[in-house]
C-alpha cells in the first residue's frame, strides 16, 4: 500500500507495534525444553489479548499464529511437537492485522552453546538489514536495497536465499511489489514516499537453494544448512524510513 493519510501512518503503527512487541514476547520466553506449539501461543496470545488477528492464519489458513523455522528450516514453519534444542538456530516470523492495517517482522534467535559460524551469520544479516533500510528511501530503484543486501553478504561469504523476498504489505499480507535481496535489473522501479514495504533478507552459508516439505508450508535449504532472517515493516519516506515494527 501506500500512505494515503496520517490515519494509515496511525493504524500502521499500531499492528507494527504489536507484531514487535509479539516478537518479543516470544524471544523472552524462547528456551531449550519449549516446545514450537508453547512458544506459537505466546504470540498467539499476546495478538489476541489486543485485537489483533494472525495475518497467515486470516489469509492463507496456516496451521498456527505464527512460524517458527528452526535450524534448516527457512520459512514457515508449522508450530508444533517439536522442542527446541541446545545449539539450535530459531526465527520466528510475526505478522497480523488490526482494523484493516497489516504488519509483518521476523527475527533470528540463537540457542547457546552458540557456534561462532552461526553468530558471523547472524552478525551480518542484522547489518544486511540496517544496509536495506539506509536504502530505502524515495528516489532510490528498488534494486538499490538488492544491491545493499548481497554487497552484505557477499563480504561475509556467505549466500543470499534468492527465492525469497521482501514484499509490500499493509492492506494485505503480500501486495505489490516485490523487494529483491539481490541486484536485478528487473526491480527498476523507483521507491515512492509513502510506499510501505517489508525488507528482510535471508542469508545462509550454504548454496541458497530451497525446497517446500512434504506438509505443503515449511520452506527447507537443500543442503540442509541453517539461515538467518531478520525483517521489519517500513514506510519509504523522502530520508530513513518509518520502521513500523520496530519496538
């Protein structure tokens, strides 16, 4: 969407809020022993509690609030049985709608004993990120924040996740336009004060390429090496964006 009103610029922040503050809430109740389904119902709960409705469960019918990947799982991830180990590496991905505005944020978690390969890559998807959003603003091409994001990465060694992207949001879940983390001369499109994107980069020591499981949601690195994701809801303004989700 873009902002039309400070009506929109109220409402968005509102959900982004949420979402941010959902996000933490689980982060401080994410432990080796808990289980995926336990910490889903902590923000399940917390959304609920302040009127706020799953965006995945209100769009697509996904089998729980949240998703929660955990180690070669990238995205999506099904709450569920499974407990959360010593080492593990944990994302969990937020988003939700409230009086008609939507926001969405994801954050990487990880379990000590932490390996040190897993904190450089951690490391350097949060400065992917920062790099994304000091990109975004108007005026700028839409592969400016590709080109932000694999410059990151590449300086860390480490590969982008190609197959997946920011995107717009904020009367839904996924609208229009998508936000390469790569450099493409297909995302010519200049950023337009106002426009509300997502951007959340997925880095991976590995070669980048996905599957979907056989329950039809969780998205899988072939090689079955980890990934780190970290993303926020901004709003494109003439200078840094409004980060929506940021608590």
């Amino acid at each position: 969407m873009s902002i039309d009103s400070e009506r929109d610029v109220a409402g968005l922040l509102r959900i982004g809020r949420i979402v941010g503050e959902a996000i933490q809430a689980m982060r401080d109740t994410l432990e080796p022993g808990i289980t995926t389904a336990e910490l889903d119902a902590v923000g399940a709960r917390y959304m609920s509690d302040r009127g706020a409705r799953s965006a995945p469960q209100l769009a697509y019918k996904f089998p729980g609030a949240t998703c929660i990947s955990v180690n070669d799982e990238v995205a999506h991830g099904i709450p569920g049985a499974r407990v959360i180990q010593a080492g593990d590496v944990v994302n969990i991905d937020v988003s939700a709608e409230l009086d008609g505005y939507f926001a969405d944020s994801g954050y990487t978690v990880l379990m000590p004993p932490i390996k040190p390969e897993n904190q450089r890559l951690v490391d350097c998807a949060q400065r992917a990120l920062a790099s994304a959003i000091e990109a975004a603003h108007s005026g700028n091409r839409l592969n400016a924040i590709g080109r932000a994001v694999q410059t990151q990465a590449e300086r860390c060694h480490f590969n982008v996740i190609r197959e997946l992207s920011g995107h717009g949001v904020g009367r839904n879940i996924h609208e229009k336009p998508s936000v390469p983390n790569y450099f493409t001369n297909r995302a010519k499109d200049h950023l337009t004060e106002g426009l509300v994107i997502t951007l959340e980069p997925f880095l991976t020591p590995g070669n980048g390429h996905i599957f979907t499981a056989d329950d039809g949601w969780t998205i899988k690195t072939r090689d079955g090496s980890t990934f780190a994701q970290f993303e926020h809801t901004i709003i494109v303004t003439n200078g840094k964006p409004i980060l929506v989700t940021a608590v």
